[in-house]
C-alpha cells in the first residue's frame, strides 16, 4: 500500500510518520498506486491505502472469477440474499477485476457459453431455465436447464459440457442445432419420449409423388408419416396441396395427375370430374417425331385422346381442323397427318 505523510494521532488510518528525505511523494493514493504499485489494480491498492489496510478497504462492487463448483462470476460486495452475485468483501489488491459479469465472463470463461456464465453468475443458480441440445444418443429435441427430478418432462439438468450453446426457446434451439427433425419442437415442448401425433395438415411426399397427411396413425391410410423437416410446406387441404397454382412442386401437372395426387382415381368421373378433360384439341407435346393435334381426355379412352391437357398447356381449338389449321402444321398437306391416330 502507499501511506500517507501526517500525524499519526490525529487518527486517520492513513497516516505514517516514517518519510525519508529520499522517498517519493505524491499528491494523491492513486498516483502514488500507479507511479509505484503499478502490478496491483489502481483503485484497489488506492482505496486500500486511504483504508489504511486491505481488511478495512471497502467493497469495490466489481467482479471476479470463481473458480469453485460454479464457475461463475461472482461480484465483490457484503454478502446478501437479495443479492446472489455478491461474494462477500474480499482482499482485491492483485485481483483483476471486471466492471460487470458479461466482462468478466467473456475473459475468464471464454471456454463456455458466455450466456450461460452471465446467467449463473447474476442468479448464483446452476440452473438457468435455457435450452440446449444434450448431444447424447439418438435425442432429436432440445432440454431445458432445469433439475431432472422436477415434474417438467422438459428438464434436462445443466449441460454436461458448459460449452454448449444455449437458448431463450426451445424453438429457438430446434431452428439452429434440429432443424432437420420434424418433431422436433413438439419433442422438446412435450418431452424427448412423447409421440407427435403431427399436424394433420397436408404436404407433398417425394417418396410417393403425391400428397399425404403429417401424421403418425397408420391405421389412417392418408398418413405419410410426419413432414420432414421445415422445408416441407404444409397446407389445410389434399386439394390445396396439389393444386399447381398453390404448390410448385406439382407445376405443369394435368387434371387426372392433380386427382392421382390427391388419392382419387381419375378414370371415376364422379371423384375426378376435372380428370375427363373437356373434349377441346391441343396440341401435343413429344420427345421425338412430329407433333400432333389430340383431344383433351384420358388416354385410357383411346385415339384421338392425348390425356388430359397439362398445366402449361393454354391454347386449346374446338375442331381438328381448327387445331391443324395453324402456321407449325401448314406444311401437312392432309388433316391425317395433324391428327393423332386419324
């Protein structure tokens, strides 16, 4: 510590009489702190010195780190239940100390989630409430910090490694470490071991080409098992779900295609009304050979049916001799040779 140079009996614990002509002076305990103590904190050795010991220095109010089970930031101030950072009083001459915890656990528990830290040193609890993936087994939802013994299914206990990142949602976790897990929310919000029973709601499946149900009964035959993962839009309806207006996946799809997609037969007129075309002519799409002038209905029903026109198809005529008569086919000399199966 610096000392003071003045009469030791006028009580002020700062004083000494013990100045040599050869020793330094200065006007204050701080600069006499820097110019001489410079290895302690400034403001430590400063108020210690106007103390006049470290035990009667008073608290500083900043933080330090504790290395002890809890690893955590803890603040330098009277111990106090209202206050559960705070420590106690400590000697902090050759401390370093931080202004706040979010300091002090960025430079002193770097290794572990900074959140985390901040949350166990303002609340001098191990567990924050926050959400984390535990990364064991086969667990494809997220826990909460919460005593395992708790009537939460959601509680996971702290995290066996305080370098797992952790979150203000369970939702918030599923986005970033789940995102790929379809139940994975529902898990989390519900516990690890719960069945999601899905949505109900209707997505398009790659694996059947069609649209199916997000649920989990297989008894209902319109179930595809739960949609896999946020990429898969959901819709109310088989109908809004197939309609290639509303979902690209099904784009350039026909009438019958739209029926199929919904589980419809679309030889049965009554399910599949739109799947018998309209009779018109169009002209048809092939991947070799000329094109040809056919009608708008299954193909099942035989020539001069093309199938049902696609999507992309919108010029339709009302005869062959209409649907021939136009510039691509001007050079067939016969209505034949426009027509499918003429």
């Amino acid at each position: 510590m610096c000392v003071q140079d003045c009469d030791t009996s006028i009580g002020n614990p700062a004083c000494s009489e013990d100045l040599n002509p050869s020793d330094q002076v200065f006007d204050t305990a701080l600069e006499c702190c820097q110019q001489k103590l410079s290895w302690l904190a400034e403001d430590s050795c400063a108020d210690a010195s106007v103390a006049g010991s470290r035990e009667d220095a008073p608290a500083t109010n900043q933080w330090y780190p504790d290395y002890a089970e809890l690893r955590r930031c803890v603040k330098d101030c009277a111990v106090d239940p209202a206050e559960p950072s705070c420590a106690g009083k400590i000697d902090t001459v050759g401390k370093t100390m931080y202004d706040d915890e979010i300091d002090c656990c960025a430079k002193s528990f770097g290794w572990y989630d900074s959140t985390l830290c901040e949350a166990i040193s303002l609340t001098g609890v191990t567990n924050t409430n926050r959400w984390y993936h535990p990364y064991t087994g086969d667990t494809d939802a997220c826990v909460q910090d919460c005593e395992v013994d708790s009537s939460s299914p959601t509680c996971g206990g702290q995290p066996s490694d305080l370098g797992i990142k952790t979150f203000d949602t369970p939702g918030d976790c599923c986005d970033e470490k789940l995102s790929w897990a379809a139940d994975c929310l529902f898990k989390s919000e519900n516990g690890p071991d719960a069945q999601n029973p899905g949505s109900g709601k209707w997505y398009a499946s790659n694996e059947l080409g069609r649209c199916v149900k997000d649920c989990n009964d297989s008894s209902d035959d319109e179930c595809g098992g739960l949609s896999e993962g946020s990429w898969n839009t959901l819709f109310d309806t088989s109908a809004e779900c197939c309609d290639p207006s509303k979902n690209t996946r099904f784009s350039g799809q026909n009438a019958a295609e739209t029926c199929k997609c919904q589980g419809l037969d679309p030889d049965d007129a009554v399910a599949c009304p739109a799947g018998q075309g309209d009779g018109r002519w169009y002209k048809s799409a092939v991947t070799s050979g000329p094109s040809r002038c056919v009608t708008n209905c299954p193909t099942s029903s035989g020539d001069p049916c093309g199938g049902v026109a696609a999507d992309w198809v919108t010029q339709f005529f009302d005869s062959a001799e209409a649907c021939c008569n136009t510039p691509e086919f001007q050079q067939l000399n016969s209505l034949v040779g426009c027509v499918l199966g003429a």
